[in-house]
C-alpha cells in the first residue's frame, strides 16, 4: 500500500536502517518477505537504500512461514554470516521510528535474548466465549489491564534463540494450540523468556483503511 507517495515497506525499511543515525550501526542487513509477484517492485523501491545488503525473497503462506523463510536467506548469504541480533518488523508498522529501532537493539544487547516493544493498554479489556455467528458473546473475565502490554515490532532476538523457536514452531506446525501470533510467542513456546521494552504510538499497525488515513497524518518526528 502506498503512503505519501512511498510503499509501505520502503518507510519501514528506511525507518530500521534510520537507526544508525540515532547512534546505532548495526542495521545492515535487510531482508524483505513479500509475496512472489511483488518481489520485482519491492527490490526495484527499495534498491538505491545505501550501505545494506538487500535480499528479497518470497513468503510463505503465514507470517511464521514468511519469517522462516527470512531467516533461511539470512542463513544462506555469507555477507550475513556474523549478524547475531535479528529484529522481525512488519511492513504495516511503517512509521516505527528509529529510537525504538535503537530500543530494541540495546535491550537484546545488554543481555535480553528476546525483546519485545509493548505500550500500556487503555481500554477495559474483557475475555469471552467467542462462537461463531452468534453477536452477543457471554463474557469469562475482566483482564487486569495493568499486566496487559500491546505488542509492537520490530522485535528483536538473539539469532540462535530465534532459529531455535521457529525450528520449534515448524515442528509443531500441525498443532493449532501452539499457533504464535508474533514472533515472541514463539519463543515463549520454548519457555524462554521474553521481556518488553517501551513501545511507541509511531508503531501503531496499520490493519483498517481508518489506520491508513491515521498514519497519513502529520507526526511528531523522532527524538
Ligand atoms: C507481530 C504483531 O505486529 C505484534 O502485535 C502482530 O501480532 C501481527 O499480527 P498480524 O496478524 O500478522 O498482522
């Protein structure tokens, strides 16, 4: 999706490496996953981004899949042979700025293995019985909300943790229960531990065409 005259993964490509002008030099190698017929247009876009190695592949068929195959052309490029921090951003988080790029990097790197940008929630949050086609769902609970973080990316991860829990996660694929929704669950899975650092309202997602004209708004530029 476009985006004031730009895709929606070049903002969040520029974003990530735009974390070494905030004081961070390690965003060097990028890998895109998107489907195969976009591949061409996104490597063309993304082409004159400087002093990165560029590597876009095709996706799978769900985003554990698609981060899988990430990691797999990681693994196969020598150029990638001594990156140890991997962080897995989404292209619909195109406004996530580089002081959170940089948060999440020193998190991993002063000893957290799995970190995870999250902001606090400020709706009531219930949990029910969903069934299909019925409206009106019972509600089980009222959920603390003051244990409840809204989970952001990019997210970051010690390399072999992150091969490890998606070696895991292909193995149990056939397990619904076992499903992740993000990258951290994963890890999770492993009974690791997986720790949050402060999110930002810039890494809101973009899921509605209401989040699109949001994030069309002028914002506040990074610190
Ligand atoms: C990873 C994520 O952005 C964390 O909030 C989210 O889980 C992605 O969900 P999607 O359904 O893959 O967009």
């Amino acid at each position: 999706m476009p985006l004031g005259g730009q895709s929606l993964v070049a903002h969040a490509a520029q974003n990530l490496l735009a974390a070494r002008a905030a004081g961070d030099d390690r965003v060097r190698v990028l890998v895109v996953t998107a489907p195969a017929f976009h591949l061409d247009a996104i490597a063309r876009e993304l082409d004159g981004l400087d002093e990165v190695v560029l590597l876009v592949v095709a996706g799978g068929a769900t985003r554990q899949a698609s981060v899988a195959a990430g990691l797999a052309a990681l693994d196969a490029d020598p150029r990638a042979s001594d990156v140890d921090v991997v962080l897995v951003h989404d292209a619909a988080r195109p406004l996530a700025p580089a002081s959170l790029v940089v948060r999440v990097i020193e998190a991993v790197r002063d000893g957290h293995p799995a970190v995870v940008p999250g902001l606090p929630v400020t709706d009531t949050i219930k949990r029910v019985a969903p069934h299909r086609g019925v409206t009106v769902e019972p509600v089980l609970e009222t959920v603390p909300r003051a244990e409840l973080r809204a989970v952001q990316t990019p997210q970051g991860f010690a390399r072999d943790l992150l091969a490890r829990a998606h070696a895991h996660g292909a193995e149990h694929a056939h397990d619904e229960t076992l499903a992740a929704s993000d990258d951290a669950g994963l890890v999770e899975r492993l009974g690791e531990p997986v720790w949050v650092v402060a999110g930002d309202e810039r890494a809101a997602k973009i899921t509605t065409a209401r989040d699109l004209a949001v994030a069309a708004l002028p914002t506040e530029s990074d610190e």
